[in-house]
C-alpha cells in the first residue's frame, strides 16, 4: 500500500527547503554537511506497518499556484533549483487535488505574520513568503475539514496555531526563553537535547508515544494515559503560541515552563503541531550519554502510521460506496424490469 504525505514547500531561499520531505525518509544522518537536508540521494520510501500491512510511505511536494506567481515578481524570492521542483513528479499544485493522505509542515527561519517584532521579520512581507503562510493555512484548513492526518512542527506549527486561534509571540532577545529554546539550526546542535518537555495526559499527542498505536481510529479507544510524560527535545525557535486557555486549554498537549511545546485539535482525528523537531531528534539525540531518539522516532513513525491508517478507511468507505450503488442500480433495474433509471 503506497501512502501519500504532502510537504509544503519551503521557499526561504535555503535551496534544499522543499527536500524536508527527506525527514519522513531518511533512515540515517539527516546531513551531509552544514546546509545540506540529505545523507545520499537515494528518494527511496520510508515503510510503516499497520496490523499486517506493510505501507510505503511516499512525500510530495506541495506548491500551490499563488505561491508559483508570487514568486516571479519578488527579488531573488525562489532558490535556483526552482524549476527542478516544479518539474519533479512529486510535485502537486492543489491541496485538493493531491488525493493525500496527510500533511506534514515543516519549519522555517521566518516570522509568523501576527508575530510582533521578531527575528527575519523583515522578510514576511516578501510577496513569496505571504504566499508560503497562506498556503500552509490553506492546506491546514482543508485537512481538518477533510479528516485528514496533521502533523505541524517549529515554524509549521505557528500556522497551525494561527488556524486555531493562538497568537505568535516573540521571545525576548534577552529572556530566558530565548536562552533555552532559541538553539542554532544546524545538525550539531538539532542533535543535542536542549530541554525537556512535558506531555500532557490523556491528550492525543501523549498517546502517540505508546508504542500500541494502531493510528487513524485510535483516538476514539485511547486507553489509559493517565501519566504525564517527560521527554527531552532538540530546539531551534524564537517565539510561542499563545492560546486562550479559557477556550482552547485542551489544545494545549506539552509544556517547557511556561511554553507551549506541543497543541492539538482534539476534535479531529489527528491534527497535532510541536515547537521541537522530532524529524531530526529521530536519528540521534543526545543527552549526556544517553540517546533519547527512542520516542522520537516512535512519535514520526505514528503520524505515518496514523495516515496508513486513514487510507485504509478511506479505502472501505470508497469500497462500500462502490458496492451500494451497484446494488442500487440491480434493485432499480429489477423494479423497472431490466431498465436502469438515469437518475442512478
């Protein structure tokens, strides 16, 4: 079974953004040198298994249109590679028209556009980074209303955020937040913990570092999560989302202190952002001596999970809805006597 994962592209002019689908694929070093996303250029699928399926997990890149123009009339907007990505196979231009089966949002160096002051705010009002939030929100919204998996991280989880409410918030250059959270990008420090992060129980999030996962349906049998869990986290952001907590407080499913690590739509099946990388964390992360990649790897391995699981259903219901209307038309050809209604 191949599953299908949407990765928006990340037009910050780095020139391997839009290859942060790699994090879903990758199975070793996530670099090769400093700048560099890929270990090798091997695009070969990452597999998850789902009771006794074995599934392929396979990234497409994400680039809408109004993204495509916007980048035409901006200065030096796109990295050179540009129609490399638009030329590749995995390329799609509508979220609706992908026929994915999640959606995964990946970091970025730039401000959200409701954050106030902050680091490379400058560049929000470039007319090709305004197309890359509204397409990521655009693609959020379509998710949720579709059911379909969500999984937000860093920069990424700002525009989910922002789809449920929260408002971005910049650090304090000299807080102690930003001391704690506002880590180099860069394989040597994404590698090293941190902090550590608290997961809320009985939240959504938490049960996805139970190794009995079985994905998409789970959310309606979660079990027994009474435990808070603390783990520790790579960290490479300078700001936070800030919700309502008189209306949003079951949104929030991790915290470093006063920082919300991690949110969640606890009215969707899956729709879950996080402020470290877990993408990165997967390979290595080193506490001391200790390598804490373990639920890391198992929090990356659920979402993809979670998505196999929801083609499946798909899968059924389109299955059922096929069996229905033949059954439909045999009645109503028995009823006619042999002539099928047109209106079937």
């Amino acid at each position: 079974m191949l599953i299908r994962i949407a990765v928006p592209y990340r037009s910050d002019g780095r020139g391997k953004g839009h290859d942060n689908d790699l994090c879903l694929l990758e199975r070793g070093e996530l670099w090769t040198g400093e700048g560099s996303y890929r270990a090798s250029n091997d695009r070969g699928p990452r597999f998850v298994t789902v009771g006794s399926q074995q599934c392929a997990i396979h990234a497409v890149t994400l680039i809408s249109r109004h993204l495509y123009d916007a980048s035409h009339t901006s200065d030096g907007a796109l990295p050179n590679n540009w129609q490399g990505v638009t030329a590749s196979p995995i390329y799609c231009e509508a979220i609706d028209a992908a026929l994915i089966d999640g959606l995964f949002v990946p970091g970025g160096p730039t401000a959200h556009p409701s954050q106030e002051g902050g680091r490379n705010k400058e560049k929000v009002n470039k007319p090709w980074e305004t197309a890359r939030h509204a397409q990521e929100e655009d693609a959020i919204r379509y998710c949720r209303d579709q059911n379909i998996p969500v999984f937000a991280i860093c920069g990424g989880s700002w525009r989910l955020a922002a789809v449920l409410g929260a408002q971005i918030v910049g650090f304090g250059p000299s807080s102690g937040d930003m001391r704690t959270h506002n880590k180099p990008f860069n394989a040597e420090a994404l590698l090293v913990s941190a902090h550590d992060v608290s997961i809320e129980s009985n939240t959504h999030l938490r049960q996805l570092f139970d190794s009995d996962y079985r994905g998409y349906l789970a959310t309606k049998e979660r079990g027994p999560q009474e435990s808070v869990l603390n783990i520790s986290v790579n960290s490479s952001h300078w700001a936070k989302s800030v919700f309502d907590r008189d209306e949003t407080a079951t949104r929030v499913s991790a915290l470093s202190g006063n920082v919300a690590e991690g949110y969640e739509d606890q009215g969707k099946h899956f729709c879950i952002g996080v402020q470290w990388h877990p993408e990165y964390a997967q390979v290595r992360l080193m506490r001391g001596d200790e390598d804490e990649s373990a639920p890391h790897k198992l929090l990356m391995e659920n979402f993809m999970r979670a998505t196999a699981a929801r083609h499946a259903a798909v899968t059924i219901q389109r299955a059922v809805r096929e069996w229905l209307k033949v059954q439909a038309t045999q009645s109503s050809s028995q009823a006619t006597g042999g002539v099928v209604l047109e209106q079937l």
